[in-house]
C-alpha cells in the first residue's frame, strides 16, 4: 500500500520523477520518432519507487485484484505495483512467448501488424484486471490487451501507463476503457 497521501498527490510526484528521468531519444527506432526511454527512472531508486507507488495508488483504487504487465517494459511496472498492493501480475507477451493455451489478437502497426496473446486461463471469475504499460501512443497495443482481458472472460478495470502522447489518438481509441496517466506529454 502507498503509506502516505492520496492517490493524486502520488501521482503529481511520480509526474515529478518522469519530468526529471525520462529520457527523450531522437529518430528510434524510426526516422521521426521520439522514443520515450524510461531506463533512466528504473534505474533511479527513487524515481523508480515514486513511479511504482504511483501505479499501486491506481490500482489501488480500482480495487485490482490483478495487474496485467504489456510485453516488456509494462512488466518493469506492473509486478513490484501488484506486489506492493497484494495483488498477483498477468504476463501479456508477443505470440509465440506463452506456454499454456493462448488467446490472440493482432492490430495494426503503421507498416504491418502485431499480435499479442494471453494465457486463456489466465482470469479467474471475480479478478478485477488493471492494464499497466510505459506509453500510450496509438493506442493499438492498449487496445489490444483490453480486448484480449475481455476475450480471457474478465472486464477490464482501465489501464495505466506512464506517458501518454497527448499529440496521438490513444485515449480515444482505447475508449470506453478509462486512462490513468502519470504524465501527459504534449
Ligand atoms: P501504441 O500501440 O502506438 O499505443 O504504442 C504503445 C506501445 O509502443 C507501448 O508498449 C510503448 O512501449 C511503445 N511506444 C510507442 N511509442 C513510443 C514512444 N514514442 N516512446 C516509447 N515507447 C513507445
């Protein structure tokens, strides 16, 4: 549990930490990208635990009794969240990463596409599913693991991720799945 605060004040901290931690990397992995890395926070003991308590806050109050981690950086986020708050973490991984019987759902990339899967099993009746990444952009990938948690038989709580790229239609494209972000960036 976050020991002290609400959970709006943990994330005006946790937006504090990103403010000083992200670090902007130019033309990766495309031409015209701006990849936002978020190595320098999880190396950062205290950004790390500002940003961790941050999402643990989130789920928190949605009462998430699981918090699903999207393959790869949203596992970084969402294992030491749902240990912190009790709750155990769900592995959406790229195909062909799973071991058990598997759930699938492709989306459009900007050239091509991506398919994400989920273990079948992977919801109990009753879990209260909380999505967890590092950006939101397009929001295809979000999207995605949404519909993937609903196929699986759970209803998605929200998701929440660290940056959401306001110049970019994620939020309106994972509609009607509620966002919380740490920090917008514009
Ligand atoms: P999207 O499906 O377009 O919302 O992209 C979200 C996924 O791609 C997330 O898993 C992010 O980790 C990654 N991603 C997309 N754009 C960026 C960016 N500018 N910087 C860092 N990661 C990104």
């Amino acid at each position: 549990m976050v020991a002290t605060g609400t959970t709006a004040d943990a994330i005006g901290r946790a937006a504090d930490a990103l403010r000083a931690n992200i670090r902007d990397v130019p033309d990766f992995p495309s031409p015209g990208v701006i990849f936002k890395d978020i190595t320098p926070v999880l190396a950062s003991p205290s950004a790390f635990a500002t940003v961790v308590d941050a999402i643990a806050a989130v789920a928190a109050a949605h009462g998430a009794t699981l918090i699903a981690g999207i393959e790869a950086r949203g596992f970084l986020l969402a294992a030491p969240a749902a240990y912190q708050i009790g709750a155990g973490v769900v592995p959406i991984r790229k195909q062909g990463k799973l071991p058990g019987a598997t759930i699938a759902q492709s989306y459009d990339l900007e050239y091509g596409s991506a398919t994400l899967e989920v273990h079948a099993d992977a919801f109990g009746t009753g879990e209260r599913v909380l999505i967890v990444d590092d950006v939101l952009a397009t929001g295809g990938t979000a999207t995605a693991a949404a519909a993937l948690v609903e196929r699986a038989g759970a209803t998605p709580l929200g998701l929440v991720v660290l940056l959401e790229l306001t110049f970019l239609p994620g939020r309106a494209r994972v509609a009607p799945l509620s966002v919380d972000a740490v920090l917008a960036v514009d």
